[in-house]
C-alpha cells in the first residue's frame, strides 16, 4: 500500500504543474489576437487535456491496486 502512495505522490506533481499549464494557455488564448497563433495554444490545450486525463487514470489504477 505504501507503493501506492509514493507512486501517486511521484504523479501529483507533474500532474499540478500541467494544470497550472493549462490555465496559463487559457488566459493566452483569451488574450491572444493572432489566429494562427490561437490555434497553437488551442492544440496545446488539447495536448495538455491529455496528459492530465492520463495522469489521472494512471492515479486512479495506482489507487486500485
């Protein structure tokens, strides 16, 4: 059971980092006037969405063991 927790420990911080990564590209994207560039951010977002849907499946798994 420890391994767990140090597993999910060890995904809590990447994890809260691509979070404040997102808010950050949502404010740009807001913010941002250039369409091509809109455009970037918005495939940044959908990268970033990614990568926290897979850490949070990878916590949910780790807490199932």
């Amino acid at each position: 059971m420890e391994k767990t927790s140090d597993d999910n420990r060890n995904i809590k911080a990447p994890l809260n980092l691509a979070e404040r990564l997102q808010t950050y590209l949502f404010t740009w994207s807001s913010s941002e006037k250039n369409q091509d560039t809109v455009h970037l951010i918005e495939m940044a977002i959908d990268t970033t969405n990614k990568i926290i849907e897979n850490l949070n499946q990878l916590t949910q798994s780790n807490n199932e063991k």
